[in-house]
C-alpha cells in the first residue's frame, strides 16, 4: 500500500488500493457477502486500512454504492473494528446482522424506522420489557441499529430438534404473546411474526420477538407480505404455534417443503379468513393434528382472535382488539 505521508503526516492512499476496495465493496449482491466478509476480516481490509486517519477513512466510506455495503464499510473501518473481532450473523434480503462481542449491529435501510418503534416500545416500559428486544443506543450513519446481543438459537433453527418439549413450546406461545401485548401498549403491529424471528435467550429463560423492520404504529398501512405466517399477529402467532406442535405449516396441506410453498400457504390462508365453512375445518385439522391439549386450545383461541381482528389490525376498533388480546391472555395465564 501507499505508506508515504503528506504535509500533515497523513497516509495516502494509493489509487490502486482505492480502486480494489472499490471492487471489493461493490457488485454483487449479499448471496457472496459471506466469502467477502471472510476475506476483508483475514486479508482484506483489516491488514490494508490499519492505520489509516480518519480523513481517508472518509474517502473510503464515500465511494459510491449499495447502502448495505456502505453499512459494512462504517462498521468495518470504524475504530471498534480493528481488532479484527467481528462476525457476520446473518444475511437476509435487506441487510445484514454482525455481531462483535457484546452487542449486535444491524445494518438495514429500515433501521431509522426500527429504531423508532423499539425507542417507542422502550418508553411504554421504561426499557423494562420482557419479550421484545432492545435497542442499545441511536441508529449509526443512518443505516446501522446497535441492539443487544440475545445468547441462543432461533425458534426456526430449534423446531424439530430433540430440545423443545410440549412444556417449552408453552412457555415460548406464552412469551410471544407476551411481547406481543407489549408492542401493541405501545401501539404498534409486528407484521412478521415467523420462527426466525423469535430468538430463545438461554441466560435468561425467554423468548424475544426481533425484527421489527415491517412493524408499523400506522393505523393507514396496508398489510404486508408475510407469506408463510402473514394475518394479524395473532393469526401469525397461532400459525407458529401450529408449526412448534406438528414441524408443518397449518396452511400447507401439500407437504411440500414451505421454501416452495410460500405461494399456496398464503392463498389458503386467504381463503381460510374469507370462509367460515374453511374455518371450521381447518379447527377441527388442529384438534386432529396437535395432541397437546393446552396447544391444540391456544392455537385455534388466536386464529380465532386473529380472524376477528383483520390483518390491517389498527383499523379494527380498539374494544375488539382489546378484548381478542384479553382472551389469549386470560387462557394463556389461567391454564398454564
Ligand atoms: N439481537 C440479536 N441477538 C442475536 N442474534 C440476532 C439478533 N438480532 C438478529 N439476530 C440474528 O440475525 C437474524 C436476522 O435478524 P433480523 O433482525 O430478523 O433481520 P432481517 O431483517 O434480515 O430478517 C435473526 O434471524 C437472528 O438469527
Ligand atoms: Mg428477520
């Protein structure tokens, strides 16, 4: 690399490293992110920008492309960075999630509006809820949400394994409606409620809903698209809980895998909340397929609260959403 100084004792730059940063950051989308974040962390850029001021860490982070990448940049030239500790959780369509040792960084074009909601969330509870997560300070260079770092698996990598007993799925229903009752005090709707946005905190016993990047506290947004477990947050709920008990999808009567079932799960479910006569049916298929007595009850109480509430959510009258959350709730606390 250039090593020469200017006047004011600065590193330059040279235009080849510059131009190769440029390759490295910019093209293709986050499916090869993981081999790029290998390479930056081992040989890339920890080796080629050690040491450099800040003004050419300005330099770098200006070159133009994706705002995702730009993200990375921010966190990968920023001071917390040079120890080289920073892993890459997960890479999802619309950002990415690092982790570095104590905290998690989510890097998303969403983040100011997530930032937002949880700040909203936290001002109901005094920072002090139980099942939504935490945000851990303002949003970064407009794109970066620091949130605390919760110790354990998701609900989508635990389903199926040996690990989760009927007490557990209990204990985990129970909990996201919990931090479900928690968002809607402070008067917003999830959107996307599914296993991989449940994580099971194992220091602490609970589960956590995260993601809050499709929340909304707009009582005029159109529902958005949650294929696999979409309708109100109790329809989603009762959906996830059908899927703890049985490792199926209720609205997948095909068998197929749900990557390519996404499509017929959410055209059924549309037809499940138009027709009484499928409603009916699709109960019944829950008391069939879920032994679970306290399970098989819940699941068919929050599509039922679901169904009432509507998947625009808070344009349905607050006593109705009241008294469909003070059902689940009722049940979920007397009979555990
Ligand atoms: N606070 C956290 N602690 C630990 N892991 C997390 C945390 N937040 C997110 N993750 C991991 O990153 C994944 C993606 O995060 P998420 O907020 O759902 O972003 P996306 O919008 O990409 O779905 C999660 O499924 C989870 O595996
Ligand atoms: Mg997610």
């Amino acid at each position: 690399m250039a090593d020469e100084s200017d006047e004011h004792g600065r590193m330059n730059v040279s235009p080849e490293i510059l131009s190769d940063l440029k390759d490295l950051f910019s093209g293709p989308g986050p499916s090869i992110l993981f081999e790029r974040m290998e390479q930056v962390n081992t040989v890339g850029l920890d080796s080629i920008l050690h040491g450099i001021d800040m003004d050419t860490r300005i330099q770098l982070l200006s070159i133009d492309d994706g705002m995702l990448y730009k993200a990375m940049k921010v966190l990968l030239v920023s001071s917390k960075v040079w120890g080289g500790k920073f892993d890459l959780i997960s890479v999802g369509s619309r950002g990415a999630v690092f982790y570095d040792g104590s905290q998690v960084w989510k890097c998303s074009i969403s983040a100011p509006e997530e930032a937002r909601l949880l700040e909203k969330v936290e001002e109901a509870y005094k920072g002090s809820q139980k099942n939504v997560i935490r945000s851990k300070g303002p949003v970064v260079n407009e794109i970066i949400l620091p949130i605390e770092y919760v110790e354990g698996r998701t609900l989508e990598s635990s389903i199926g394994s040996a690990t989760l007993s009927p007490g557990l799925y209990q204990r985990i229903s129970a909990d996201v409606f919990n931090g479900l009752t928690e968002l809607k005090k402070a008067g917003i709707y999830h959107r996307d409620i599914r296993p991989s946005n449940i994580l099971l905190d194992e220091t602490k016993d609970r589960a956590v809903i995260i993601d809050l990047g499709d929340a909304t506290d707009n009582p005029d947004a159109i529902p958005i698209c949650n294929r696999r477990y979409g309708g109100s947050d109790l329809l989603s709920l009762g959906q996830v809980m059908y899927k703890m008990a049985t490792g199926h999808n209720l609205f997948n009567e095909f068998g197929k895998p749900s990557i390519e079932a996404a499509d017929e799960i959410e055209k059924l479910r549309k037809s499940f909340c138009e027709d009484p006569l499928l409603q009916e049916n699709y109960f019944h298929k829950v008391c069939k397929d879920v032994n679970d007595r306290w399970m098989s009850e819940g699941i068919r109480l929050c599509l039922a609260a679901g169904l009432g509430i509507g998947d625009k959510q808070l344009s349905c009258p607050q006593e109705i959403r009241d008294a469909a959350y003070a059902e689940v709730r009722q049940y979920f606390e007397v009979n555990r």
